[in-house]
C-alpha cells in the first residue's frame, strides 16, 4: 500500500464524502496535525503571557504591600 499519488490535493470543495477518503489523502492528516499543532503552540504563547501578566502584578503588588 504506497501512498504516492501522481498527482497533488484536487481542486475539490472540501472533504470527501466517502467512509475511506482518509487513507487515500494521508496528506490531509499531516496538514490537520500541523494546523492543530501550530494552534495549539498559539494558544500555549497566548496561555504563558498572561501568566506572566499575572506574576509580575503579584510581585508589583508584593512590593507596594
């Protein structure tokens, strides 16, 4: 069971309606993977500013108090 095809992704509306169109399209997973892992890397960025946000108005806050 090779997966090279000799052609690219098709010019196609969307995901294919058929119940095996996810092992003719490996391709599909790896970008929905990559999407999903430059996302999440994303939110984690997003996620450690604002605790970093909050730490350093504890620490500004400790040393008023």
């Amino acid at each position: 069971m090779s997966a090279t095809g000799s052609g690219g992704p098709g010019p196609g509306p969307g995901p294919a309606t058929g119940s095996g169109s996810g092992a003719s399209n490996p391709r599909k997973f790896s970008e929905k993977i990559a999407l999903h892992t430059q996302r999440q890397a994303e939110e984690t960025a997003a996620f450690q500013e604002v605790m970093m946000d909050i730490t350093s108005t504890r620490v500004s806050a400790r040393r008023r108090g």
